[in-house]
C-alpha cells in the first residue's frame, strides 16, 4: 500500500562468497563501503510508487543479477 514498508531480501551463495548489493535502474541503493557477502536486506520506508528493484550478487567468478518489481496497489498511485 501507499506510504507503507517492505524489507526485500537478496541471499547468494557460491565458493567464494559473493558480495550482494541493491540497485534501482542505475542507481546503487548500497554503499560501496559497506556492501554485504552473502545476504543483502534493501529497507524500503513509506514506499510511494510502482519501481524495479535489482539484486546483483558479485565476486572474482562473475555477477548475476534477479529483478524485483515492487507494485503499488492502489488506484491513486503515480505509476
């Protein structure tokens, strides 16, 4: 619902342990400093619209990534 809160949750396993990150589009949701290994919750507070969200689990073998689209529920709502 509108103004209400979600918590989205990205878990990646692999030898060695990926690092997990949030992006929306282009935008990196997790500081870089900071980016967990191996589990990653994106805090989403007073959400207001429709929006893709993209987990992007990274290490030396490479990167895959899994979208998560977070759809408003109401009529009213701008997208």
């Amino acid at each position: 619902m509108p103004g209400g809160s979600v918590n989205l949750t990205c878990v990646a396993v692999g030898s060695p342990m990926p690092s997990v990150k949030w992006m929306l589009g282009s935008e990196d949701l997790t500081p870089e400093d900071s980016t967990p290994i191996g589990r990653n919750v994106l805090e989403l507070m007073n959400a207001q619209q429709s929006a893709n969200y993209t987990c992007v689990a990274m290490s030396s073998l490479g990167t895959i990534s899994a979208e998560v689209k977070v759809k408003c529920v109401e009529e009213t709502c701008p997208n």
